[in-house]
C-alpha cells in the first residue's frame, strides 16, 4: 500500500465571518515534492497556508499529515506535530541576534539528537553562521528571509509552508532563496510554496496549483514555465 502524502487537502474551505475566502481546495504534497501555489491578490492563497497551520479555522473540508487530520489543532500541536510556516514579510526580531532568532525554531523541535540543532540552518545559509552574533535587524533583506527559512528549519519539519519568501528582495537574492528552496527538497521536506513570481514557481515546483476567487483554476507542471499566456489567461480566469 503507497505511503499517504505528507501534507493532504480535500475539500478545504475557509471563511472570515460569512465570506468563503478559499473553498473546495484539493492538493497534495509528498516527501521531497515543491508544490506552488500562485494567483492574483486577494485569491486566498495566503489564507489557505494559515488554514493548514490553524490560524483561521477550517470551516469545511479535512487537512491531513502523514493521513492524520489537523481539524481542531491548535496552531501550536500543528507546529509541534512538523508544520512550519515562514510567514510573508518575514517576520523576524530585529533587535535580537541571527542565533537568538534561530533559537526561537527549537520551541517546535521535533527531533533530539546530538547534533547541533541549529547546523541545518547554517549548512543551507552559511552567512547566518558567519553572522551568528549579528543583530537580524542589521542583515539585507535577503540575509533576513534566509533567516526566516533557517528559523522554520531548526524545528526539523516535515512540511514547510512559504508565503511569498521572494516579496521586497533583489533579483540575486531571489534566485539564492529559490536555489535553497530546491536543496530544502532533497532533504525530504515536502514543500508548499506561495508565490507571486509565477515562472520562477511554475519552473521550480514539481507541480504549481492556480488559486482565482478562492477556488483552483489549472494546475501547471515545469514544461509550461515559458507559456506566459497560459499562465496569464490562468490568472484572468
């Protein structure tokens, strides 16, 4: 019998008071798999990501990890249990050190071995390293959202939620956050990437989802990274 997805939607709908902002969101993510998920402002692409991790409550539908459901976990037991969420804008302490915020990962651990639980984070971005004492406020852009990524890393997740990791960056330190988002997948961690860069997702992902009004449009796959107007036609859907 084939091993569940890591990470599993059916039928998921989300509302804020009576407005359904995302329904009937069906999509699956394995060990190892980029999944993106791209559409205009406002589709419900972040929402869905906050769904999963159980700050906006699931209205209808299930979410599943490793084929248990997530319904009514706190956000939390859903950390806890190997979810992490890198959140838009980065979010991270300015006024406390690049290891004091990293440190902050180890809350939602979920392995205790003998390594030195902070190396995944300085393996994959060595400047964080070499700037482990530096205040985060001090680092560019680029160097904060590698920092954003290396904090959900020290948890040791099983799935990794991204919303928008390349919003605010220069082009070069675009390509190094999606050349790290393809070094993250061969680790195993399953991966749901939020973006509003479409070719450099639909190129990435092993499979992007098109979100429009609340509901998926298309499904894109890499072949079809250079078919601007598929993808254009997708979003105007």
């Amino acid at each position: 019998m084939p091993e569940p997805p890591v990470l599993e939607l059916e039928g998921v709908e989300a509302r804020y008071g009576t407005v359904a902002a995302v329904r009937g969101i069906g999509l699956s993510v394995a060990e190892g798999e980029i999944v993106g998920l791209i559409g205009p402002n406002g589709a419900g692409k972040s929402t869905t990501l906050h769904t999963i991790m159980g700050l906006v409550p699931l209205h209808a539908g299930e979410i599943r990890l490793r084929g248990r459901t997530l319904r009514r976990r706190s956000p939390e037991a859903i950390a806890r249990s190997g979810v992490a969420l890198v959140p838009e804008g980065r979010r991270i302490f300015g006024d406390f050190s690049v290891e004091e915020n990293l440190r902050l990962g180890l809350a939602a651990r979920r392995s205790r071995n003998g390594r030195d639980p902070l190396e995944p984070a300085y393996d994959l971005f060595p400047v964080l390293k070499e700037f482990r004492r530096r205040q985060a406020g001090a680092l560019s852009g680029g160097q904060q959202q590698q920092l954003a990524i290396g904090r959900a890393l020290v948890a040791d997740p099983q799935v990794l939620l991204l919303d928008e990791p390349s919003l605010g960056l220069a082009p070069l330190a675009v390509d190094s956050v999606f050349e790290a988002l393809g070094g993250i997948r061969e680790r195993g961690v399953a991966i749901l990437l939020v973006e509003q860069r479409a070719l450099h997702t639909v190129a990435l992902a092993d499979r992007t989802h098109v979100l429009v009004g609340g509901e998926l449009r298309l499904t894109l796959t890499p072949a079809d990274a250079h078919d601007t107007d598929k993808i254009v036609a997708a979003y105007l859907a």
